[in-house]
C-alpha cells in the first residue's frame, strides 16, 4: 500500500503536470502582463504569491514556469537515458576492446562535474532551452551508461542467458530477447529519480543565464531575476523556489517507492 508521503507526492506531481499542460486552469492571467503600479506586492487575495519587481503575477508565473522546467528536465533526462542506455549496452555486449573505450570515454566524462560539464558545453554553443536541454543530457548520459554497462554484464552471465545460448539462439536474437529487457526494465525508474536532479541543475544553469532568457517565466530564470529584491520583497523568490523544492522531493519519493517495488522490498 502507498503511503501516505507517496500519495501526498503523486498529488503534487499530478498537481505540476496540469500545471505543465494546461497552466490557464490554474492560472487565468498573463505570465508576461507587467503592472509597474503593483509592483513588489506582499502576497494577498488578488496575488496569491505577490509581485515582482515590475508587477507580474508571481503565482501565474510559477505556475507557467512548470511547463518550462518540467519539459527541460524529462526532454534532457530521456535524451541521457536513451544515449546512456546505447553506450550502455554497445559497452555491454561488444568485444573486449570497444568495451574498453567507450567505458574509459564514459568514465572521463563521469569525473566532470554535471553542471561543469553542462556549462562547458553551453561556452561552445550559446545560452537558450535547446543548448540547455543537450548539455543537461550530456551530463548525465554517463551515470545511465555506466548503469547499464554493470546491468548487461551481470545479465550476460545469467544462467537463463547461457541457457538459451546451448539452445543456437544468434547473438541478435539473444540480445533482443534476453538481456535487453531486463537490462533496461530499471531504467525508467532510475530516470524517475533522476528527473529531479535535471530539473534542479536546469534551474541552476538557468539561474546564471544559460536557459531560457527573460522574461521567460522558468523557475531558475525567475529566481534569477528576483535575487536582488529578497529584503523588500521575498516571495518573488521564495514561494517560486519552494515550488521547485517541493517538485523535486515527491518527484524524488515517487520514484523511491517504484524503485522499492520494483526490487520487492514492499
């Protein structure tokens, strides 16, 4: 059975993904509408999370900022699991010597820092949502092909595996069947939990100015913007950050629970 912190979780994940989808359900203004009068408004019954610095809505905002945050971080982290997975398995199940230079090209870039490398690869490209998205999967394809490497040598030697090999299956055929299904079965709950931290160094990148520019209403963009303003006007700041703080830890409880279903724990 759930728990209760896992229903609570589930409900605020389905909660951002409305938000993601169709944010004029939850918010009826316009994300960019400025109102320099209403500017660096406490929060109130006509502005749930207050004001910016040039009047926005900051709760309209945050909740069109879902759509940008969640998309860049599922695009970037199904972009590392698909290429971490190939390199994975091509390091996996190919002979002795291309296995030794994609697992030494995957530990090279494994030693780098996530957002160093993702920043590194912006410096070569230029600031914006598809530079961000390739540098996010760049950075974290070698944890999954690292990953999927160790899973597809332990499958190899499974006994169902030597098994099927005395029964002349070819070597497609046996990779097909047997070892790639439950080499990349764990996978979508690793990127499950792995999706909060994209979302996180997303907004991290993005709050240096390497995401999406202003006055894109991105969570890390935002807090961007509103870091100058925290002594006289903390909820254009804070209420947006929590928002991002609460995404990622049920994204994060979510996906412990499948994990832990997955491996029968409970």
């Amino acid at each position: 059975m759930p728990t209760a912190t896992t229903r609570v979780a589930a409900l605020l994940l389905a909660l951002m993904l409305a938000a993601a989808i169709a944010p004029g359900l939850l918010a009826h203004t316009d994300p960019l509408a400025a109102d320099p009068f209403a500017a660096l408004q406490a929060p109130s019954g006509a502005h749930w999370f207050g004001t910016d610095q040039l009047g926005r809505d900051v709760f309209t905002r945050t909740v069109y900022g879902a759509r940008y945050s969640l998309f860049i971080g599922a695009l970037a982290t199904a972009l590392s699991v698909l290429a971490g997975g190939v390199l994975g398995l091509l390091a996996g199940l190919a002979p002795r010597a291309v296995d030794e230079v994609v697992s030494r090209a995957l530990d090279v870039l494994s030693s780098f820092p996530e957002v160093l490398l993702a920043l590194l690869f912006i410096a070569f490209t230029e600031p914006g949502t598809p530079s961000l998205i390739l540098a996010i999967a760049l950075a974290f394809a070698p944890r999954y092909g690292r990953i999927v490497r160790a899973q597809t040598l332990l499958v190899r030697r499974a006994g169902y595996v030597e098994q099927a090999v005395t029964f002349g299956l070819s070597r497609f055929r046996l990779a097909w069947r047997h070892i790639v299904p439950n080499v990349l079965g764990p996978l979508p709950i690793l990127a499950t939990i792995g999706l909060g931290t994209a979302i996180v160094n997303a907004s991290a990148l993005s709050f240096l100015g390497m995401g999406p520019q202003p006055p894109s209403p991105e969570w890390g963009a935002m807090l961007s913007e509103s870091r100058n303003y925290l002594r006289v006007a903390w909820w254009s700041a804070i209420l947006p950050g929590a928002t991002l703080t609460l995404t990622v830890i049920a994204l994060t409880a979510v996906g412990r629970r499948l994990q832990a279903r997955f491996e029968g724990r409970r």
